[in-house]
C-alpha cells in the first residue's frame, strides 16, 4: 500500500529555518516525480516544490531561493527546507506523489502544520 | 507561468442535482488537467486525470471534458458526500498550478 507520512512542522519565529520530512512507503521516490503542496488556513491549494526522477528540482517562483526539495534515497523520504520564513508561509505542508495519469497526484500525505509567528 | 481559473467559487446544490464546475488556463495545456475533490481537515483525493479519464475507485457520476484551455468536471447527480470543495491543476509544466477552488454548497 503506498503510504507517504510527513513530519516536522510546526511553531517557529520569523525570519526561521525549518526542514519537512515525508517518508513514503509502497513504492520508491526515486521512482516518480514528488512535489510538495501547501494550504494557508482558510484558502486553496499552492503547488510549492517538486522534484523529477533524475533529481533535478522546480520551484515556485515566488519562493525560489528560500525552499529548496530534496530526497534520500536510503531512507526512502522527501525533504522540504524552507529558510527565511515568513507569517505568510504559514499553512498544511501536503507531500505528493505524481503517479497518477498525465503527471496526477495520486498519492498524498496527511500533510504537517507550519505556523510562523514571533 | 500558467494560471488557472475556477468558476464559479462556489455553487449551491441539492441532493440529486447536476452540477457543472469550469476551469480555464491562461495558456493551452493540451489535456495536462487533472481534478480533486478535498474534504475539511483532508488531504486532497484525485479524481480525473488527463482531463476525462477517470482514477480508480472514483465513482462514475463524476466526469471531466475539454482540451487546450478549457476543461469542466461535472456530478452527473449529487449525493451527499460530494459536498466539498474542487480543484483543477495543470501539470502541462512547472511551475505546476492550481484553481482556486469551488466549494460545493448544501442549498
């Protein structure tokens, strides 16, 4: 069954750093292209990162330069760092797998909570 | 960068009713279109990929038509656990993006 889990979010300052974690299970990230999407309490869906197979990574314009997607192979698990954060960053982290026709997510984690706030 | 827009933001309906949701891309997107449907509190869950083609387990009341910049998910008849909100997302390039969202309203 593929699983994909997130942690690591959570309360931190302005102007703070925090690192993302989503382990997958039932399959290999390696093996799909992965994203990361995020929801701001109250609003709609935000397409934040991604990462092909090959490794290389694509980022929303606006955030390019303060979050940057990563994966470890051994461990099976996604990585989002975001770095600089801001009050409007705050919002439900989702981690995702395109495995669905024409590059759809099929798969999504039950996402983790960032709020930034002093 | 593409952008994509919902309409209408939300839409009130009755059990049994015919609904139709519309998405539009800033640019053609050939059928690089997919849909969800997301519940309070809830992940996301696919529910049309290549703009008509529909994922597994999702019932057949749902289908998705269009091409090139305009799409449309229609629930051929409401049932109660289709009240929540809908997504387009075009996965034609990065940056990926999303509508806005319709939430689907009891009347």
């Amino acid at each position: 069954e593929v699983q994909l889990v997130e942690s690591g979010g959570g309360l931190i300052q302005p102007g703070g750093s925090l690192r993302l974690s989503c382990v997958a299970s039932g399959f290999t990230v390696t093996s799909n292209y992965m994203s990361w999407v995020r929801q701001a309490p109250g609003k709609g869906l935000e397409w934040v990162s991604g990462i092909n197979t090959g490794g290389t990574t694509y980022h929303a314009e606006s955030l390019k330069g303060r979050f940057t997607v990563s994966r470890d192979n051994s461990k099976n698990t996604l990585f989002l760092q975001m770095n600089s954060l801001r009050a409007e960053d705050t919002a439900v982290y989702y981690c995702a797998r395109e495995g669905g026709g024409a590059s759809s997510f099929d798969s999504w984690g039950q996402g983790t909570l960032v709020t930034v706030s002093s | 960068d593409i952008q994509m827009t919902q309409s209408p933001s939300s839409v009130p309906a009755s059990v049994g009713d015919r609904v139709t949701i519309t998405c539009r891309a800033s640019q053609s997107i050939s059928s690089w279109l997919a849909w969800y449907q997301q519940k309070p509190g809830k992940a996301p869950n696919l529910l049309i990929y290549a703009a008509s083609s529909l994922h597994s387990g999702v019932p057949s009341r749902f289908s998705g038509s269009g091409s090139g910049t305009d799409f449309s998910l229609t629930i051929s008849s409401l049932q109660p656990e289709d009240f929540a909100t809908y997504y387009c997302q075009q996965t034609h390039s990065f940056p990926y993006s999303f509508g806005q969202g319709t939430k689907l309203e009891i009347k």
